[in-house]
C-alpha cells in the first residue's frame, strides 16, 4: 500500500469479494479502524468471532504480505486520517438521508461508550488538579475544534478567574501566548484532522515549561506528543462532519469537577450572575418573572 488513506475504499471495493468471515472484519474496521489498528490478529479475531487465521487471510486479500503490515497502514490512516473528500466518499457508502438520523446517533453513542472506556479516571483527577494550581490556563482549539475551545473557556472563566480562550484571529497565537512560562498551564484541543498551529502552540508551550494538556482522539495523536496529560475522547465517525459529541462530554466532565470544588464561589458567582440577567434582560422571561423554557 502507496497511499494509506486509499484503505478504506480499498477494503470497500474488495468487499464484495470476501468469504463470510472475512466480510464481519471488514465492516469491523470501517467502524472501528482505531480500535483495530492496536488489535493482535487473534484479538482482531475474537472481536469479531472468526478466527486468526481468517485474519491473515483477510490481509492478504487486501494484497499485505501478512497482518503486520495491515496493522501498520491502519497505524498510519490514524495518524495522517482521511480527507474531507475521502470522509465525504465513506459518508455517502454507510450514511443516507434516509438513515441519517439513526446513523448519526448511534454512532456518537458509539463513540462515547468507547470513550468511556478509553479514559484514563488518574489521568483525568490530574488535569483537574492541574487547572487549580495553575497560575494562567490557556485554552487553544481552532478549526472545528474552536467550539469545544470556546465552550470550556465560557465556563472556566465562570469559576475561575486566570483563564484565557487563544483565538486564531487578528493576532496570532504565539503573540497571544507571548507571557506564557512555567506554572501556566495550556489545555490544547484538536481532533483529525489536526490544526497545525494548535500542535505548534503546544510545542511552543513546552519549551517555556508549561504544563500542557490535550484532549484528543489518540495517544498517538500529535497533540498527545506535546502533552504532559491526555485526555482521550473518541470522535470517529465515517462523514465529511467531525463527530465532537464524545469530546464535548469529556469537556463538560472536566468543567463540572472543577466547578463541584469551588461550590461556593459558584453559587455567588451565578447568584450575581442572575441578577444581572434578570435586570440587562438577558434571557426571556414571562409576565410572572419566570425565565421562559
């Protein structure tokens, strides 16, 4: 294989060519081509329920001199992932408009229940406990990945008071992270395909000794690479949309755990907060006085 990212629709052309066992790893894959690429071929196997050998065989199928180097391409499809137009192909195979819906959602379910599994509980109590002794907390996502960037920093400003939302706007990243130095902390977030200059903002904060954490799909993402903390949340999903619910959950998480340790502030915080929403008329509310659901 020339091109890793031409694997997909290479098992999708060959599948109709398939034995019954070589076909349940092939659907498997296309759905959880993250799992597989860490999987031996008997636990391929296992997952499945065929055995080892109809791994191999299914390998060679695909024209690999055996599963290692299957394993090894679908390494690299998770490190390089598709592109939007290669998203877009694998969309229009297993999602139509007629199933969109069902689809979609089963999907993210999906991929929160892999989550869930994935995440290392130690390694989320150290990021928490990382935000609350960090002299300045940086937050930077950009591309797709600037709404979850923005939706943890809408909150984290609620509760603490040193947080900063990095924007790719009119100044550039490294300007907005000039004064950055050791005992900050930057909470990069970047899922496939990866924004470059978010992975640059991470490298650039470990070399001024800045703790550094990512939430991101892998452990071999490149944000992971740069990070002190990992926080793995699962975003596969065969379209040309990124899936960011499983990482929206996560976000939310951690925004709630550090928010159950600063109960009081909080609830100062909101009861003033309220007050103003109610006089600036901020939110509707109807002719009793009642915020409107």
């Amino acid at each position: 294989m020339n091109d890793n990212h031409d694997l997909m629709r290479l098992i999708q052309i060959k599948f109709p060519r398939l034995s019954k066992g070589q076909k349940l790893i092939a659907e498997y894959i296309l759905k959880n081509y993250d799992k597989a690429a860490f999987m031996t071929a008997a636990k391929l196997g296992v997952s499945v329920g065929v055995s080892e050998s109809t791994v191999v065989r299914f390998a060679n199928e695909l024209g690999f001199s055996g599963y290692p180097k299957l394993q090894k391409a679908l390494q690299e499809l998770i490190k390089n992932k598709l592109t939007s137009v290669q998203r877009l192909q694998l969309s229009n195979d297993y999602i139509s408009e007629e199933n969109a819906l069902k689809g979609v959602l089963k999907a993210d379910m999906e991929n929160i229940r892999a989550t869930l599994e994935k995440i290392n509980h130690k390694t989320f109590e150290d990021v928490v406990h990382s935000i609350f002794n960090a002299k300045r907390i940086y937050i930077i996502g950009l591309r797709s990945s600037s709404a979850l960037a923005e939706f943890l920093g809408f909150y984290l400003n609620l509760i603490l008071d040193n947080v900063k939302i990095i924007g790719n706007g009119i100044s550039d990243v490294f300007e907005e992270m000039i004064n950055i130095g050791e005992g900050d902390l930057v909470i990069g977030i970047g899922f496939p395909r990866y924004a470059v200059k978010t992975i640059d903002a991470l490298e650039f904060a470990q070399s001024r000794k800045s703790k550094v954490v990512a939430i991101t799909d892998s452990l071999v993402s490149p944000l992971a690479s740069q990070a002190d903390y990992t926080l793995i949340a699962q975003s596969n999903m065969a379209s040309f949309v990124d899936s960011l619910v499983a990482p929206l959950s996560v976000i939310n998480a951690v925004i709630i755990a550090v928010g159950m340790r600063e109960k009081e502030k909080i609830s100062k915080t909101f009861a003033d907060l309220e007050s103003l929403w109610k006089e600036y008329q901020v939110y509707s509310y109807n002719k009793n006085g009642n915020e409107s659901r």
